[in-house]
C-alpha cells in the first residue's frame, strides 16, 4: 500500500504538497529497509537451520556403517553358540578358518599393505607380525600334532584362545578400511563394511564355537567372540576422525604384519589341529571352501 502511495505522490506533484511527499518517502524507504533486513534474517535463519540439518544428517551414515560392522561378528557368535558343536563341525571350522585367514592375508591384506607403503614395508610388517606371534608361541606351551591323542583338548583351547587374539588384531586394520574408505566416499565406506561383515560372520563361528566347546558357557562364547566387533570400531572411528595423522606407512605395516600373524596362526595351529584329528580330507575341503569364499565375496 505505501508503495502505491508514494508513486502516487510523486507522479502527480502538483496535487500535493511537498510534506506529504517528504513523509510518504521516509515511511517508504523505513519500510522498505525493514523489509530488506527481514529478508536477510530469514535467509540467515534458513541457511544456519540448512547447516544443522545437514551435520545431523551426516551422523546416519556413521550409525549405519556402525551397525553394518557389528552385524558379522553378532551374526556370527550367534550360529557358534546356538548348539552344542560337534568334533567334527569344530574342527572343520578350525579348517574353514584356517582358508579364510589364508585367503585374506594373499589376496586382500598383503595387496593393500603394498598399494598404501610399498613391498619392502608390506614384508617388514608380514615378518613383525610373524615374529610376534613367535615370541607368544614361546611364551605358550606348544604341543605338537603329533602329541594330539594325549593333551585331552589342551591343544584345542589353545587354538580357541590363539582364534579370538587372531580375528581381534585382524579386525583393527579392517576398521581402518572402513574408516579410509569414508573419507573419499560414505559409499564406498558402507560397501566396504557389507563385505567386512559377510566376511566376519564365518569368524564369527570360528571364535565362538571353539569357545564354547572348551567352556560350555553359551553367552560366556557369545559375549566373548562378539567383542571382536570393538578393534573394527575402533578401527573406524580413528581412521574416520584422526585420517590425516595416521602416516600411510604405519598402516601398510599394520596391514602387513596382521597379514603375517594370520598366516602364522593358520600354518601353526588351525591346520596342523584341524587335521591330526580328522583323516578323511574333509578339513582339507573345509580350508578350500574358505579360501573360495574369500575369492566369491571379493566380488562385492
């Protein structure tokens, strides 16, 4: 309406005087400017309100990821625990596992150390997680396959407790994927954490229904084998958050000596285990269906 007003005024100057012109231009352009700064408020108020939305929505990506990398060590207890396991079931687990960590270490583990350093840090850091494994097979009585008929299952509580320390330091580089992953892309961070997960529940298994067969305490197994979800969190978290601290040469050699404690677990005690006690190959098929199924969900 002012604004209808003061052209009116100023179209026709000899109908009015000067004063009412002089008032309808201030209460115009006092209008106006109120108008303007309203204007700025508003779009202010949108683009600070835009800002928050937009930080609480990139917590849902986190969460889901979160979720995701828990789900295969959750599922995968829950399978190793649901009944009490048979010699035969444990120790083609034992075998199955025995592919699986082979597999990883080959074809995903050492690769990686070499694309993030270079060859000789990805062997440095295969023969430091070899030793360490070493020293801790000293400090551990070894009892030899050939001593299997007579230990009464020392040596498979052994294996058991060599499994959870295995998957535990293993998990920590695969947070590190996940977490490394997300910062070029959430979505290639969340396919990262799919195949980590499918990957995990057969670890998951693998942890839990030695676990239990040692100790015949369901959710003592669950609650144990499930706590190897934590390095693949942390993993994640300081990957996602402290990205441009972490030197990409720790994380080759990290990568590379999980990949050395794998393969040394697995040549030391899964298959030598595994197969002093059953004779009839079926862990030999155990240990290739794990290598396989490394190679299948290489593919997701």
């Amino acid at each position: 309406m002012l604004l209808g007003l003061s052209k009116h005024f100023l179209d026709n100057p000899s109908q009015d005087s000067a004063f009412f012109k002089l008032i309808f231009c201030f209460l115009f352009h006092h209008v106006n400017q109120r108008t303007k700064d309203l204007k700025s408020f508003c779009l202010y108020h949108h683009q600070y309100q835009t800002q928050i939305t937009s930080k609480k929505r990139k917590m849902h990506p986190v969460t889901t990821i979160t979720l995701i990398a828990i789900s295969g060590p959750l599922i995968g207890s829950l399978i190793g625990v649901v009944k009490k396991p048979s010699n035969r079931f444990m120790y083609n687990m034992l075998a199955f596992a025995a592919g699986v960590m082979l597999a990883v270490s080959f074809l995903e583990l050492i690769p990686e150390s070499i694309e993030l350093s270079s060859i000789w840090i990805a062997v440095l850091g295969i023969i430091l997680g070899a030793a360490v494994m070493y020293v801790v097979d000293k400090i551990i009585p070894h009892i030899h396959p050939s001593m299997c008929s007579k230990e009464e299952g020392h040596n498979i509580r052994r294996t058991a407790y060599y499994l959870l320390i295995g998957i535990f330091i293993h998990n920590f580089p695969e947070g590190l994927a996940m977490g490394l992953g997300s910062v070029t892309e959430m979505k290639l961070s969340m396919l990262i954490a799919v195949a980590i997960a499918i990957h995990d529940i057969p670890e998951g298994v693998c942890t839990s229904a030695p676990y239990y067969y040692i100790t015949k305490k369901r959710l003592k197994s669950f609650l144990v084998s499930f706590s190897t979800a934590i390095p693949t969190l942390l993993g994640f978290f300081l990957a996602y958050y402290f990205y441009p601290l972490i030197p990409m040469t720790m994380v080759g050699i990290m990568i590379g000596a999980t990949a050395g404690l794998m393969i040394y677990i697995s040549s030391d005690e899964l298959i030598p285990t595994s197969c002093c006690k059953l004779t009839d190959h079926s862990t030999i098929f155990s240990l290739i269906f794990g290598v396989i199924s490394v190679v299948l969900l290489g593919f997701l």
